[in-house]
C-alpha cells in the first residue's frame, strides 16, 4: 500500500471510528520533536503532537508552524501536516466526550476534523479552548517505528499546557534541549497503542 493511500485511510479513520472517542481516559498522546539533522522538509524543527489509533496508525499535528492567518472565528491557524491541507483539524478540550468520532489525547483533549465536533468550536466565543490546523501529519501502522529506528525523533510526554500553548515561538529549541537532558525511549510508540 502506498504512504498516500495508507494516509487517506488514516483520514477517513478520523471520520468514520466513533469508538476512539469513548476510550478511557489515559494519555494517547506524546510528543515527537525533530532532530536537528532530521531532512524532511515537511518536519524540520518540528514539534509534532502524535496519537495511535486502535489499528496501530499513528495520526498527530505539527504545533509550532502558525501559518500567520487567522479563522473567522479569531483562532490562530496552524499547518497541522502535509495529509489533506485543505481539511480544518481541531485539537480541543472537552469536559465531556465527543458524541462525534475524536481522537482522545489527554484527559479532557481530543483531536478530531470531523464537522459535528469542529463546527460548535468555530461557532463558539472561547477560542482558547481549541487550537485550529490545516491537514494534519498520518503514519501507516509500522511507518512511524521504522523512523524511530532511524533516529529522526527525541520523544517527551505531552502536556496540556504546552498543546494549547499562546507563543510558539522557540517551542522546538526548548524542547530539544528539555530532551537531550533527558533519557527518551522510542518504545513508547508502540506502547501508546498497547496503553489502550
């Protein structure tokens, strides 16, 4: 199967899995930070927020690219990922589960494009509640463990604070440095899927 159609199974996956929004509420999500020499443009001086979905595929969006716009709604836009750009992603807080399909990420944080969770946000006046991508970042089952192998990734624990942080800027310096001081361990991707 190729990366482009693996991916489009992933986004459909997003829509179409009401089951992973009523998971218990344990974290299902870290965070990936590029490598200084990691090439791909796509996540040079990244840092990516990533999720697993019951089959082993690996979704996630970038949180420190603003694309300097702005939504109607008065929410900073971010690039989420090279996977379908055109698609608004939303990465939330929600005191109650979603009744649409979302990613669970940490205890009340979901992430989700599908409309009946992102349109009541857009319609909403707290935007501090959510945070607004376009596309979003998608590994095949297996893909994203052979790039740890590879060792394009330092991986640290996420936190609400930082996911829903106001300034980016220098968001990735910190948390490379935040990672060499520390001992990070590529067996937590396989391990955020058996968490479940």
């Amino acid at each position: 199967m190729s990366d482009s159609i693996a991916c489009w199974i992933l986004a459909l996956s997003l829509l179409a899995a009401p089951g992973w929004a009523q998971q218990a509420e344990r974290p299902n999500g870290i965070l990936l930070i590029a490598k200084e020499d990691l090439r791909d443009p796509n996540f040079s001086r990244t840092v990516v927020l990533v999720t697993q979905a019951s089959d082993g595929g690996t979704v996630g969006v970038i949180l420190n690219r603003p694309i300097g716009r702005t939504h109607a709604s008065g929410a900073p836009i971010f690039f989420g990922g090279p996977v379908m750009q055109e698609v608004i992603v939303a990465l939330f807080r929600s005191e109650r589960t979603p009744a649409a399909p979302a990613f669970h990420v940490l205890k009340g944080v979901y992430l989700s494009m599908h409309p009946g969770n992102v349109d009541p946000l857009l319609e909403g006046a707290d935007a501090a509640r959510y945070r607004l991508y376009m596309g979003f970042s998608g590994w095949a089952p297996g893909q994203l463990e052979s790039e740890m192998k590879s060792d394009g990734w330092y991986v640290l624990p996420a936190s609400e604070a930082l996911l829903f942080r106001a300034n980016t800027a220098g968001m990735w310096e910190e948390l490379v440095e935040k990672a060499r001081g520390s001992r990070t361990d590529s067996r937590i991707i396989p391990q955020l899927a058996m968490s479940k």
